[in-house]
C-alpha cells in the first residue's frame, strides 16, 4: 500500500523553560518548516487540575508532583508560570512534529532536535524538554479539548453541540 499522507491536529505546548530560555521565536521558526497551519494558540497558567488530566498516564508516579512544578513553571518563579499552547493543522502532523521535538529524554534525544538541541534533565531528575506534541490522533482529540474550547479554533475540527445554559447558549464539545 502506498504510504497516503492524511490530515491530522496536534496540540503543542511551549513549556516554561521555553519561556525562560527565549526560545519561542527559535521554536516556531523550526515549526513553520513542516508546512503546517495553527489554528490556536494562547497563553495558559497551568494549574493542578489541568496538569492532572494533561498528565494522567503519569499522574501516579512519584515524580508527578516535581514534574507539576515544572510543567507550571513554579520552579522558574511566577514571570515563567504560563506556558503556550498551539493547535498545528496539516498533512502527517503527529508525526512531523514529533521528528522536529525529538526523543522524551533530551540527553537521548538527536542533538538537531529542539529537544535535544535545548533540553535537560533539572536537579530533581525531572526532562526539562522545552516543547509537547501529541503523539496519536486520539491523544490530540483529548489534549486539544482539554485546552481549548470550540470557539478558539478557527476551524471546526471535532463535533460540536450547542446547549442552552439559562438564557446564555455556549457551544461546548458534542
Ligand atoms: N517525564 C519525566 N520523566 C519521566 C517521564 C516523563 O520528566 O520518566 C516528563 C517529561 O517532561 C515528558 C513528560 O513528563 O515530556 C511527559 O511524558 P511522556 O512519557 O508523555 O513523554 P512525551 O510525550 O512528552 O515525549
Ligand atoms: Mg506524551
């Protein structure tokens, strides 16, 4: 079978140390070479509930809670308390962006990877690794509903509903 490139949504986020490091500008520039299209993006202030369903396959394990300081931006102190998250759209996306990220553990990850290129492991054993991608078409449904509501995006990616709260309708996801 010939290999059929399909559309697919991603959710990335640019973590503190992204921030801290200055490197948004490096990382969108990188980004922009797989051809894909955002369409969302904003600032976030990670809190623990958020972080606990973004995180939920670790959310067991003993370095959560150092991994939420992280993730918050709580160990860079409040100026980096926010992260930002995107919605890339386009041809093999997941996937795209995964090879542009680069492997979970930077010292692991190709060193022309932007993972590689400016990760760490921090003092508390934690992979400071600058950028999220989703890594499955199901997880980025998950992840990009989480994140954001219907109205951010520009395009309608995933079923919609609208309900009627009071007098107020809002769309929320179907
Ligand atoms: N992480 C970590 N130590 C681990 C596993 C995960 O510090 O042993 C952190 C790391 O920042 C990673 C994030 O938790 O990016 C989410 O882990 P996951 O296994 O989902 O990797 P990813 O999808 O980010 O490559
Ligand atoms: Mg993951």
């Amino acid at each position: 079978m010939q290999n059929k490139e399909k559309t697919q949504y991603t959710l990335i986020i640019l973590k503190p140390d992204a921030l801290v490091k200055s490197l948004t500008g490096n990382i969108l520039t990188r980004l922009s070479e797989a051809r894909l299209r955002i369409i969302a993006a904003k600032i976030v202030k990670v809190s623990r509930e958020i972080a606990e369903k973004h995180y939920a396959h670790l959310k067991e394990k003993p370095f959560f809670n150092d991994l939420y300081e992280y993730f918050s931006g709580k160990t860079y102190g409040p100026d980096y308390e926010r992260v930002l998250v995107m919605v890339y759209e386009g041809d093999d996306a997941i996937t795209k962006v995964r090879k542009i990220a680069g492997a979970t553990n930077p010292l692991e990850a190709d060193p022309i990877t932007i993972r590689g290129a400016y990760g760490r492991i921090n003092k508390k054993g934690i992979m400071e690794n600058v950028i999220h991608c989703s890594d499955s078409d199901e997880s980025a449904e998950n992840e990009v509903k989480m994140w954001f509501k219907p109205d951010d995006i520009i395009e309608n990616i995933y079923p919609t509903k609208v309900e009627t709260i009071r007098d107020y309708k809002i769309r929320t996801w179907a």
